[in-house]
C-alpha cells in the first residue's frame, strides 16, 4: 500500500538493514508496491560496493548502526549524488548524528507508506 499521490513503481530504493528478517519483509513489501530493490545489503562497506556500480538509485533507507557500525558513509555518498535518504531506527531519534538532522529518521517498525512519504512525497 502507497500513499495516494505517490507513484513508486519502477523506482530504486537502497536498502540497507542487518536485521535479516526485518530486510527481506521490507524489501518483499516494497517489492509489491512495484519498487525496485537495491540490495538489501546488511554493511557499511557492502552498501559502498553497490552503490558504486548500482546503475539507479532513486532514494534509500538506511538502518543507522550496522551492528555496531554507523551507516553516515553511506549516506554521505547518496548526498552527494543527489539520492534522498531516510534513517531507520530502533533507538531514540535524537541519536542521530549532528549535520544529519535534515535526514528524516523513523521509528522501527517503519509502516511501508511513512517510507514511502518521506522519501518521494
């Protein structure tokens, strides 16, 4: 389910989470509502590696800690192409890193169509 007004079929969107479970449920959800998944990858270094010879990325969904590894590289170079990014999170918002307080960041569990909105709407 999409919010009205927002087509996302045929978009890339990264995904990034470790949480195996977690990834292939949003990643399937995504997938129904016509999205084009990238990854989902569970690591900084992985996230480099696709983004690096991923073709199209249209916006990305990020987990903030990689077990343990914080995914701000990552974001960093989705910024820089240009690439919307939202945080995903189990802790507090306020956990956010400063000069990333422009990035939305929600809550897990992430309803599909907050993703959606905070991405493209």
């Amino acid at each position: 389910m999409t919010p009205e007004g927002i087509s996302v079929a045929g978009r890339h969107v990264l995904l990034v989470e470790d949480n195996f479970h977690i990834a292939k449920l949003t990643a399937l959800i995504l997938r129904n509502a016509g999205v084009e998944v990238v990854g989902p990858v569970g690591t900084v270094k992985d996230a480099l590696a696709l983004i690096a010879k991923a073709e199209r990325i249209d916006g990305a969904a990020l987990d903030i800690n990689l077990r343990g590894e914080t995914v701000y590289p990552v974001a960093d170079a989705l910024r820089s192409m240009g690439v919307p990014v939202l945080f995903t999170t189990g802790y507090d918002a306020r956990s956010v890193k400063s000069g990333y307080t422009d990035v939305p960041c929600l809550q897990k569990p992430v309803p599909i169509e907050r993703l959606i909105e905070a991405l493209f709407g």
